[in-house]
C-alpha cells in the first residue's frame, strides 16, 4: 500500500508500507494492505511504519484515512526518530 505522511509545513514521508501502526484516539491500531475503508482522529504518540525497513515517527495527533490502499495522515506536528 501507498502510505503518506504529511504535516502542516512539508511531506514527512512517501512510499511503500506493509503496515503503519498508528496512536489512534480510543488506542494504537494497525493498518495493512487491502484495510477496509477507515477514517480516524490520532492523537500525540508513537507511529510505526514497517516496509523494506522500520521507521518511527512521533507525531502530535491528526487524523487517517484509508483508501484503496493508499494511508494519508495528517498530523499536526512530527519528529522522526
């Protein structure tokens, strides 16, 4: 899947993922290929993306969408690890 990771001021992140693991509102869940259609609200923690590699980012909440295998977040703020 496509996944995207955008903040007010730039594009964090652009490529392929197998997975993101992401802080949600009512707790962490996981996204993979083929996810059913989601939209969700984020808030500050720890983001996971797992691909050829692992990355971690920590973003100050935001929202997700995902979409025919392509995963959009926007958050608010972010630091790479």
């Amino acid at each position: 899947m496509t996944l995207e990771i955008l903040t007010p001021d730039k594009k964090v992140f652009e490529g392929e993922a197998k997975s993101v693991t992401l802080p949600g509102t009512l707790g962490f869940f996981e996204i993979l290929n083929n996810h059913a259609p989601i939209i969700s609200t984020l808030n500050d923690g720890k983001l996971t993306v797992r691909g050829a590699t692992e990355e971690v980012f920590f973003i100050k909440g935001g929202v997700v969408e995902a979409l025919n295998n392509k995963v959009t977040v926007l958050a608010e703020g972010i630091t790479h690890k």
